[in-house]
C-alpha cells in the first residue's frame, strides 16, 4: 500500500505563482500512474494532471501551459508547478497514486485559494 502528503497550498494573489509537493511512502516502486486533482465547494473532482511512471502526461485543458506535473522517483515525491494561478484555479488539491487493480489511493488534500 502507498501514503501521500500533500504540501504546499496557500493563499495567493492573481497572477502568481504555487508548488505543490505530494510525498508518497510505502510501495512507491509499483505505482502505475500519480495524479492532481482538484475540487471546488459544490463541485465533482476534475482532474488536473497526470503521469505515468514511463513518464507520459496529460492536463486538463484548463491548466496546459500554466501547470506542470513532474514526478522525483529518487525522492517519491511528485510535484505540481502552478504559474500564472487565476481565481477559478481556486479548490483543494488531492494527489492520487494507482497501481492498477490493487489500489488507489488519495493524499488528505491542501487548500489553494487564489485572489482576485
């Protein structure tokens, strides 16, 4: 099984700049794909950014060429850049970890609440 920990949201005005880290303990090895996701009061989670473990990415259109998903296997960390954050990026960000069909797995979250 694995354990995630999100760090580093916060409150920010328009236009700046976030990096969230989601350290993972545990069976880091054999993890398939890791992931950001976000939600918003009143909501669904939607996703924002994915990477496999051969490397390959996807962005929610909302986010492409404003974040950036990177994944540290030295240190099991994954990380989120977040530039150019606009009010709507508002919502607590969840990091995901899956190993396909043992588990999936969710970080408790961390808040980004951007300014307008």
């Amino acid at each position: 099984q694995v354990q995630l920990v999100e760090s580093g949201g916060g409150l920010v005005q328009a236009g700046a700049s976030l990096r969230l880290s989601c350290a993972a303990s545990g069976s880091t090895s054999r993890i398939n794909v890791m992931g950001w996701y976000r939600q918003s009061p009143g909501k669904e989670r939607e996703v924002v950014a994915t990477v496999t473990g051969g490397g390959s990415t996807y962005y929610a259109d909302s986010v492409k060429g404003r974040f950036t998903i990177s994944r540290d296997n030295a240190k099991d960390t994954l990380y989120l850049q977040m530039n150019s954050l606009k009010p709507e990026d508002t919502a607590v960000y969840y990091c995901n970890a899956v190993r396909m069909g043992i588990y999936n797995v969710w970080g408790q979250g961390t808040q980004v609440t951007v300014s307008s």
